[in-house]
C-alpha cells in the first residue's frame, strides 16, 4: 500500500454502502420545500463534502498515507477559500 | 518500462515516503483541484450575479438520471479499488475482472451523459441561447423563461470537462487492462494500478462537487 505497513484491510463495501445511501439522502433533501434555501444549500454542501472526504481517505487511501502528503494535499482548500470568499465579496 | 526502471519509478522520495510516480499523480491531481476549483468558482460566481438566470434543481436537468449516473461512477470506485486490493493478493484474475467492470461501468457513465445532452440539446438547451424555455418532461407549466445563457454555458462547460476526464480514464483504464492482462503487474509491482485508481478516484470525487452544485442546489 502507501507506505508498505501493514494494515487492516479498507471497509471499501461499507464506504461504497455510505457513498449510496448519502447520495439517496443528498437527493431527497434537495426537494424539501419546507427547508430555507440556504440551509439546504449548507447541508447539501456538508454532505457533498463528506462523500468527498470518504473517497479520498479511503479508496485514495490517505488515511494510510504520510502526514507530509497530507500537508500536500491540504494545500489547496486555502486557495479555494481565498478564490470563492474574495471573490464573492466582490458581488455582495 | 524496464525492472530497473520500474523499481525506481517505485522508490520513495526521499523526505516523501511516498514512490516518485504516485508523489506525481497526487501533483497532478493538485493542479487538477485548481483547475476544477476555477470552474466551479465561476460558476458559484455568476450564479450569485444573475440568479435570473438559473434554475431551481429538476426544472430543466434531469435529477433522477444523473443521480443514477453518479451511482454508476460510486460503483466504478468500488470495483477500481477491488481491482488494487486484488492485485495486492497477487490474485491476476481479479485483476483483470475488476479492471474490465470498472471500464464498463466508466463508459456507461460516459454513455448515460451523452444521452443526457441529446436530450438536453434536443429540448433547446444549448450553451448559446439567450433563453431557455423549459419544456417538455421537466416544466411543471407553460410560459415562462426559466433559464439563460449562463446557464447553458456553465452547465457544458463544467460537466464537459469532466466528462472528458471519465473518457480519457476509461481509456487509460483500457491500457491498464491491456498490461494486466499481459501479466505485467504483481504485488510487488503494483504502482501502474494504484496511480490509475487515484485518478479514478479524483474523477469521482470531482462528480460528487458538482452533482450536488451544479443539479442539487
């Protein structure tokens, strides 16, 4: 794997199991009227985001990887806030 | 590629811990963030700006179809990680098995999104319209305009590319599928397959952001 340590291994059936039933939820919550359109906006975001982080640190296997390829990979989510908020501020 | 270079495509970067070819798939993959992260900041953008130009989720896409697209490409991420894990076994024939279900189901998510615009197009939503009149299966009435030209040419613009992202993975899927099943990999020489996976991976990744962005909200 990664780093070549031994490991147990990955619950990919159950990750897959989470990745599917989330996506049902995503898209039946999308559709209640009843919910202020930016606190659907906020959990749908919330959702996305941990469908993302489900497939990153398992089937990408990062949660096996070193910290340093860590502190890699985070680099971006500071640019992406700066592009969407700075921006963003430009609108509002 | 020969042994020798083969070994030192897979060993560590000094300082990294991680083998020089996967350190470059996760750079690539990096640049990859941005580049996505710019599509989908200018979406987020312009959507703000001209909300009259966009519509609520399901009146003009297609929620239920490009849900069950987005539970194909899942399916393809769990057959791709079966295939590494298979390969760690030295197990040669689930290799293959696995590799040629995650091809399969790659080009089903390719074929479902062609459908998809043919369907799109054909009820008049392009990217150059300067309105578009929903009608047909999604318009719940008549009459009014319901979308822009923004619209049409952010939504191309975002899904294109990715779609052109799962295309060139099932073809570099193939290729993988192709060594595999010439008996190039093992489980000590298993660095073609996990770099492929972790593209894969990025790819549906990227589809999770902008299923729900782009036809969720």
């Amino acid at each position: 794997m990664s780093t070549g340590e031994a490991h147990k291994p990955p619950p990919y059936m159950l990750v897959w199991l989470g990745l599917f039933l989330l996506t049902m939820a995503e898209v039946g919550y999308a559709f209640i009227t009843a919910i202020p359109k930016l606190w659907l906006a906020i959990g749908l975001i919330v959702m996305a985001f941990y469908k993302a982080w489900l497939v990153a640190v398992y089937y990408m296997h990062l949660k096996w990887e070193p910290k340093r390829l860590w502190l890699m990979v985070s680099v971006p989510i500071p640019l992406i806030m700066i592009l969407i908020f700075v921006v963003l501020n430009e609108i509002f | 590629m020969t042994t020798q270079a083969m070994t030192a495509g897979r060993a560590p970067m000094p300082g990294m811990k991680v083998y020089n070819l996967k350190l470059g798939m996760w750079i690539f993959l990096l640049s990859e963030v941005m580049f996505f992260t710019g599509l989908i900041g200018s979406y987020v953008i312009l959507r703000f700006a001209h909300p009259g130009q966009f519509t609520e989720p399901g009146v003009v896409l297609n929620v239920p179809l490009t849900a069950f697209n987005t539970f194909l490409l899942i399916c393809s991420s769990v057959t791709m990680v079966k295939a590494y894990a298979a390969i760690q076994q030295g197990d040669q024939q689930g290799l293959k098995n696995w590799l040629l279900a995650t091809i399969l189901i790659g080009a089903s998510f390719v074929g479902v999104q062609v459908y998809e615009y043919i369907a799109l197009v054909g009820e008049g939503f392009v990217p150059v319209a300067e309105a578009y009149h929903a009608v047909g299966r999604h318009m719940p009435h008549d009459g009014p305009v319901v979308g822009g030209q923004l619209y049409g040419s952010t939504f191309y613009t975002m899904t294109g590319f990715h779609g052109a992202h799962v295309s060139i993975g099932v073809l570099c899927l193939c290729f993988t599928y192709w060594r595999a099943a010439k008996g190039e990999y093992s489980a000590d020489n298993l660095g073609g397959v996990e770099i492929m996976g972790l593209y894969w991976h990025f790819v549906d990744l990227v589809w999770i952001i902008l299923f729900t962005i782009v036809y969720l909200i």
